[in-house]
C-alpha cells in the first residue's frame, strides 16, 4: 500500500473489490438441499454463505484464521482520562509475547495463529485537546503498518488493540464521525467511576471543538483525534477487503477504527460481521451506525480482540456444518418431508 499521503490511501478505499456473487451463490445453492429444514441453522446459513463470498470461492475455508493485536499509547491520557498508566500498554504487550493473555488462550483455542505489534509506544501521540494527535506520516505510517499486518494466507481476520485511553479516543471519532456530545459516547473504560467518566466526556467535547473544522473527512478524524493502533486496524481491514478475507471486527475500539470507513465509504465494512456487542456502552449505539448485528453479547470488555476472537468458533462451525452436511441426494433423506 502507498503511504505516503493520505490522498493515496482514500483512493484504496474508493474503489473496493465486491462479494464474489457465483461463490456466495454456489454456497446458497449447496444450502438449500442441505439435510435441514431450510434456515433450521439460523444465522450460521447466512456466515457460510458470507464466507464463501468475501472468499471468492466455494467451499469456505477455515485454514488460516489470524488474529492480530496493535498497541499504541496516546497523549490525552495527560488529561486523566483512564483509571491506569500508560506503563501498562507495554507490560501487556510482554504478556501477549508470553502467552499470558486471554487472546493468548482464544487464539489457540480457535486454531488461529497470533502476532502482537506495538506502534512507537515510546513516543506517545499528541494530546488531541491541544493539537492533532498524529502527523500525516505518523498516521500514514501506522496505517501501513496495518496494511503489512495480514498474512497472505489468511482466510479470516481478527484485529484487537490494546492502549490505555484509547476507549476515549474511540469516543471522540465516533462523536466526529456521527454526532453527539462526549457524554453521548464516553463509558467507564477499563474501570473509571462516575465522575470520571464525566471528565472523559468533557476532554471528548474539547477535542471536537478543536477540531471542528476537519470533522468532515473521516482520514482527518483519524489523524487529528485518533491513535496509531486504531490507524492500523484500519488498514489492516482495508487490507483484508483487498486480499478477499472476511474479517470479525472486536469491540468499541475496534469498531471505531472500522467506523473511519464505513464513514469512508458505505460499503467498506461489508466484508466483515461483528463478533459482539461490548458492555462499554457506546458500542451498542456505535454497531448501530455500522449496521452490524452482534454475534454474541457476553458482557465483555477486554478488548485485545477477544469477542471477536470467540467469535472465531461460531464461523468455524457455519464452515463445518455446511461443508460436512450431507445433502438429501446423499443422505436418501426425503427433502420434501423432513422437518
């Protein structure tokens, strides 16, 4: 991917590779003398049928599914934003390094193989209150780190982040990028009380007033109040939609990186399915604005990709069923009067 403006990266998304109609219908067609009532499965019908789209051929594979989480640490968290240190970015990243992390544990679970990359943690992005958090090239760079990011072979992507503060600057893109005060979209985070959630909802409404002019371009939404790991996740979807991977977008983070093009394009998200809806409650409003119906809704807010990385094991099992079913022909079953 070019990277060294953000003109070349809209262009990336302004002309996307579309669902691949023969293989989504060659999966229909298998589907529908499958030994089940038509849409006995449910929802895991309509994931076999995606699969084999987005793939661009049929039968859907789950071979090599990959989960990737990005970390980057950002300057707003001067303003006192989370509950801990920016320290904590980087401890995790050697947590996840050493397998210690529930990603860790979700991955293997699934079969899926597991990278870790911290963006320039050292150098944290600017204070979005005060001026834009990133530079063009900080954001171009970030991006492309994303776009690297996905392995060739992959037939299923998971993208997860860590990066204490960053539930406030997912915040803050998804007030710019859909309406509404920082008290529409803050939540606790990763623990803040009451009152802080009120101050993170105050340094959300600063930032968009700072910023008001540019909040009509999603790249400069990016730019001005987002993060390294939130550009990245970015390009690494948008990479996915090149390479013909499907992909499970994670939680509020996550999903505000995928905003950015949904907001982009409209059609730039619909390679991919959300795994599940987050306890932090912008995300509820937040799928919405994405048109997307969660998988699954456990309660969950770790982040790290974890609820889409659980989410793995219900596309392993639309493959599995539609894949290894008998059909009628086959299973001399009478299609006519199964129920």
């Amino acid at each position: 991917m070019p990277s060294d403006t953000l003109d070349k990266f809209r262009r990336l998304y302004s002309e996307l590779p579309l669902i691949d109609k023969s293989s989504a219908g060659a999966a229909a067609a298998r589907d529908a003398v499958l030994t089940k009532p038509a849409g006995a499965l449910g929802r895991l019908e309509d994931l076999a049928v995606w699969m084999s789209g987005w793939q661009r051929k049929h039968p859907p594979t789950y071979t090599s599914p990959q989960v990737v989480v990005f970390a980057g640490n950002h300057g707003v968290c001067d303003q006192g934003i989370s509950a801990f240190p920016r320290d904590v970015t980087m401890q995790m990243v050697s947590n996840f390094r050493n397998g210690g992390a529930a990603i860790n544990q979700l991955a293997d679970a699934y079969g899926a193989s597991f990278s870790v990359l911290p963006l320039a943690l050292e150098t944290p992005t600017l204070d979005f209150t005060k001026g834009p958090a990133m530079s063009e090239e900080e954001c171009c760079t970030a991006l492309q780190a994303g776009w690297n990011s996905l392995s060739q072979d992959t037939d299923l992507l998971v993208v997860g982040e860590m990066g204490i503060g960053n539930t406030t600057v997912a915040a803050a893109i998804s007030a710019a990028l859909f309406g509404g005060t920082g008290a529409d979209w803050a939540g606790p985070g990763t623990g803040l009380t009451m009152e802080g959630v009120r101050k993170k909802a105050t340094v959300i409404d600063a930032g968009l007033s700072l910023h008001a002019e540019i909040l009509d371009d999603p790249l400069l939404v990016l730019q001005h109040l987002g993060g390294r790991e939130i550009a990245a996740m970015a390009g690494a979807i948008l990479a996915a939609r090149h390479n013909k991977t499907p992909v499970i977008l994670d939680g509020f983070v996550v999903g505000a990186a995928a905003a950015i093009l949904k907001k982009a394009n409209p059609a730039a998200l619909d390679h991919c399915v959300a795994g599940h809806m987050s306890a932090e409650p912008g995300h509820e409003l937040l799928l919405r604005h994405l048109e997307k119906e969660p998988l699954l809704t456990l309660r969950m807010r770790l982040g790290e990709g974890s609820g889409a990385a659980l989410a793995l094991g219900i596309l392993k099992g639309a493959i599995a069923a539609h894949n290894g079913m008998a059909s009628f022909a086959d299973a001399g079953v009478s299609g006519e009067t199964s129920s």
